[in-house]
C-alpha cells in the first residue's frame, strides 16, 4: 500500500495510467486497498490512543469528596483498628431496651385509645341517672301494688301479704307454662317487683285482678299469680323480673 501510495501519497498518476488497471478496476479495488492490514493496525492504534486519553482525562478528576458519618456512628464503633465485637453487648441491650420500651409504650397508647372510645360510646350521666330508681317501700301498704315508670316501661311494686307469700310457695310447677318457683322470682318475698308489661304482645296488664289474684291483661285475656307467673291465656312467658338491690330496710333501688 505504501508503495502504490508513492511518496506522495495519491492515487491519482496510478489512476490515470494506461499500464495499472482500468478505472473502473480501480474504483472497485479502492475499498480492498483502505482495509490492508497495515491500515487497520494503524486505525486500531489510533482508536486505542484516543480511548486512552479520554480516560486519562477522566480519571484525572480526584477532588470526589467521601462523605463522613462519623456524627451517625455509635462511639464504640468510630475506630477502624478496634474489633466491634468488645461493644456489641452494651449495644445490642441498648437495642433491646430501646425496642421494649417503644413496645410499651404503643401498647400503653393502644390500650388508652380503645378505652376512650369504648367509654365514649358509653351512656352518659344523665342517661345513667334515668337507667335506675329509688323506690321508698314505706309508701306501698301491704296487700296493694304500685305502678312507677322505669326506662319508660311500668313498673309493678307489690307488697304481699303472708297469705299470697304462702299460696304461690305451694304452686306445682308441672303446672305451669313457664316453670319457676317463687323463691327464684324475689329477694324478700314481701316484695314482688316486676315488669308490667304482657309477654303476650305488650300490653299493660291490670294489677290485683284476674282468675288468681295477680295481675290480668284483658286486651286477650292472659291471667298471672302475685308472683307474676302466666296461668292462662296466651302469654307465653311470665311477667319480667327486673335486677334490683335493697340498701334497706326501708328503700329498694331498679336497675
């Protein structure tokens, strides 16, 4: 190649020479001539050299600063020549310690959130106040029944005599629809407190009436005993007992 180049370094006396080749065999030849194995080892040498400069040039750049985080180490871990397992005790219960104390914390959290909306869900104490009622028994002679209002609902207080305390004490409970003895129904037999309001379908019964001395509903005509139990008719169930405590001798509170 360097030879058919001449000292000049142009094709161009060869091109025009009768002696050499035609032009057009020579315009063919020209691609073949550029890709001797001379001219690609000195284009590699030359791609080589510039690769080399660029990355000379590039790793020229050495002011890249390494960021410090010293301030974030723990202090018994700062120095490199210095084992991290002499610290790791005191660190790890430090962790632990830590972690617990977060841990109790939440729970604490936990447990006041979920108590504040359970109480705020609560009744007020207002609500709380009309939930209950003091009732003197002072007021209720014996043999008679007296109707107070409770959360809405009558409310039946009858004083019994030793007569009618007797008398459904005997009851056989086969016959009765809704089996419950006496004693199960009261706190003193004296006192018959209950819900005056019909199982049957809400009525008001009526008290000291019907076939057995009780109390009567004669919307459908269900008769129950003094102690509020269904004898006949087409109540299903006997008469509520609502919870109640005596402070007293004298007082009995509902509710």
């Amino acid at each position: 190649m360097v030879s058919l180049l001449g000292r000049s370094g142009s094709l161009y006396p060869y091109l025009h020479s009768a002696n050499f080749l035609t032009c057009r065999s020579v315009t063919a030849s020209v691609p073949a001539l550029l890709n001797t194995p001379d001219l690609l080892n000195q284009r590699k040498s030359s791609r080589d050299a510039s690769h080399n400069g660029q990355f000379g040039v590039r790793y020229a750049h050495t002011d890249i600063k390494i960021p410090d985080f010293s301030d974030y180490r723990r202090t018994e871990v700062r120095d490199p020549k210095k084992s991290s397992q002499e610290s790791s005790d005191s660190r790890k219960a430090f962790s632990y310690l830590f972690t617990g104390s977060t841990a109790i914390v939440g729970v604490y959290t936990a447990k006041t959130a979920v108590t504040q909306f359970i109480s705020s869900m609560s009744a007020s104490a207002d609500v709380l106040a009309l939930s209950k009622i003091e009732i003197k028994l002072s007021d209720i002679p014996e043999g008679k029944n007296m109707t107070f209002k409770w959360r809405g609902k009558p409310l039946f207080v009858r004083h019994r005599t030793e007569k009618e305390i007797a008398s459904e004490a005997e009851v056989n409970l086969s016959e009765l629809r809704d089996p419950q003895h006496d004693r199960d129904r009261v706190v003193k037999p004296c006192w018959m407190i209950v819900i005056g309001v019909c199982t049957h379908l809400g009525c008001v019964p009526i008290a000291n009436a019907g076939d057995y001395g009780g109390y009567y509903c004669p919307c459908h005509g269900s008769h129950y005993d003094a102690s509020g139990r269904i004898r006949k008719g087409p109540a299903p169930l006997n008469l509520e007992v609502p919870y109640y405590e005596f402070p007293d001798d004298d007082t009995v509170i509902v509710g």
